[in-house]
C-alpha cells in the first residue's frame, strides 16, 4: 500500500487564505482596474478633445495627431467644448510662439512639420519684447 498524500495544514492554509483576501482590493501592487483605466482613458481623451476645440484645430486634424486617444472620448470633449465657446462668445486661441511645428494633411505615415512665421506679440511689435 501506498502512502496517503500529505495535506496542508490547516494553519498553512488559513494563512494563504488572509493573505490572498487582503491583496484583492489593494493598490500597492500598482495594478490599476478595468473601470478606472477606462476612466482615466475617457477624461484624457475629453481633454485632448477640449483643447484641440480651444485651439481651433478640426476635429479631424485632432484624431490624426492623437492616434492613441479614444475617438469618442475625444469627440465628446471637442463637443462640449464648442458648445461652451459658443454659450460664452469666446474664439478659438491663436498660437503665440514662433517656430511650432504643424502637421501636414496627408502624411500620416510620416510627419512632416512646417515652420510657422513669428507671430506679433500683445504690444504689436515682433519677438514679444518690448522696445
């Protein structure tokens, strides 16, 4: 006859038991959950929406430069956005430093950026230093 096998001992057990229990809703294992990364993706992409909306950039040029954000989220953001400029007569802020890159239409393989002329400051004059 062959030999029972050997069990855990109960103490064993009811040591994995707690322990196992006690790392389930912890958040130091860095792990984060399905809901909040949906979350966070969400409120990322209604930022990126906003902004670009603020921006006066299309919504078009917006999916294009965030590949990665989510399209409805991003949607969502630019949309409420506009509803807002639009309830507060507010227009679309123009860029205000020189030399940003801008995405060229049709090229979503490769980027290619052009140099944009320097703007005129708040005073009028160029460089945005004061004479």
């Amino acid at each position: 006859m062959s030999k029972p096998a050997r069990l855990p001992s109960r103490r064993l057990m009811l040591a994995m038991l707690l322990v196992a229990s006690g790392l389930t809703g912890c958040d130091w294992l860095g792990l984060e959950s399905a809901t909040a990364t949906a979350a966070r993706r969400e409120g990322e992409g209604k930022a990126i929406g906003g902004a670009c909306r603020h921006a006066g950039r299309a919504i078009e040029d917006c999916y294009l430069l965030n590949k990665r954000a989510d399209k409805a989220a991003i949607f969502t953001g630019w949309r409420e956005m506009n509803d807002y400029m639009r309830e507060n007569q507010m227009e679309a802020i123009k860029p205000l430093l020189s030399g940003t890159g801008v995405a060229r239409p049709g090229s979503a393989d490769k980027v290619e950026t052009e140099t944009l002329p320097p703007t005129t400051g708040a005073g009028g004059n160029k460089g945005g230093k004061d004479s």
